[in-house]
C-alpha cells in the first residue's frame, strides 16, 4: 500500500517541537552537551548556516532551523521571549540542571520537589528556548495533586 509518509515514521512521534534558533550549529551542539542529544542529520546553505537539522532526545525528535525572517523562521530573541516550554524527564533533574548550566543555559527555576510528584527545574538555553526538566519521584493522582495544589495556594 502507497503511503505519503516519511520513510522513518513509525519511528517519530506523531508531533514534533520545530525551533528557530539564531546559530543552528552552536544550538546543537549546546543540546548534546546539556541535555545528551543525538543529532541525526542537519541541512547546511553553502555558507554553512543550518537550515534544517533534527537531533533526538530519548525517542524524540526536535527539529531547528536558523533565523531566516523570509520564510517566518523568528527567534524567541527577535520575539523578545518565547511562550513555549519544552517539557522533558531525566532520569537525574540535578545533573541535568547543573551540566545545561556549565554549558550556557540560564537557570530560571532552580530543581525542587514539586506537589505533583516530580522534581524539576526550568532551564533558558542560549537561543532563549525554555526547558522543563523533571524527574519523577513519586506517583501522585489528579485527585491528590489538586489538593496539594489547593493547599499550597491557601492565603497565608
């Protein structure tokens, strides 16, 4: 049977995050770094910018392109911000805190024990992307964590 899918697709999730990035080649490389990433291919223009590249992280691929304002590729620097984050388990939050850190990244939300059963801690890389990294640590219901959450929010 004919299909009109990549090749690849079973293999990729079915929705995959696509960032614009001011420096394809230092974003990937801050990715492997920081959190581990495997790059799988990358689309370079003759001056060696990147047009494409997709890297995984565990089973998941993320996709960058450089800047190119023609074709609507903007930065969250162009943007002056990003209302996007980018949530991702480890299996060590502090570890991969500190190493995003040591690499360049901007710790926003330093790791902590969450209400919802996760430590975690927010991470702004270089190319202002924001990231989500949290390990779990305990299994919490919906019912539980709204009520942790209601207690947490009592006027103190």
């Amino acid at each position: 049977m004919a299909t009109n899918l990549r090749p690849d697709a079973e293999d990729l999730p079915q929705v995959s995050p696509y960032l614009a990035v001011s420096d394809g080649l230092a974003a990937l490389e801050f990715y492997k770094k920081a959190f581990g990433a495997t790059e799988l291919y990358r689309l370079t223009e003759p001056g060696g910018r990147v047009v494409h590249a997709e890297f995984k992280l565990g089973r998941y691929v993320i996709m960058l392109a450089g800047e190119n304002k023609e074709w609507g590729n903007l930065t969250p620097e162009t943007l002056g911000g990003t209302t996007v984050r980018i949530a991702v388990e480890v299996e060590d939050v502090d570890a991969v805190w500190k190493k995003a850190v040591e690499s360049g990244g901007k710790g926003i939300i330093a790791p902590a024990d969450q209400f919802y059963g996760e430590r975690s801690a927010r991470i702004e890389d270089p190319f202002g992307h924001q990231w989500l990294v949290s390990t779990h640590i305990e299994d919490v219901s919906p019912e539980e964590m709204q009520r942790r959450m209601d207690e947490m929010m009592k006027p103190k």
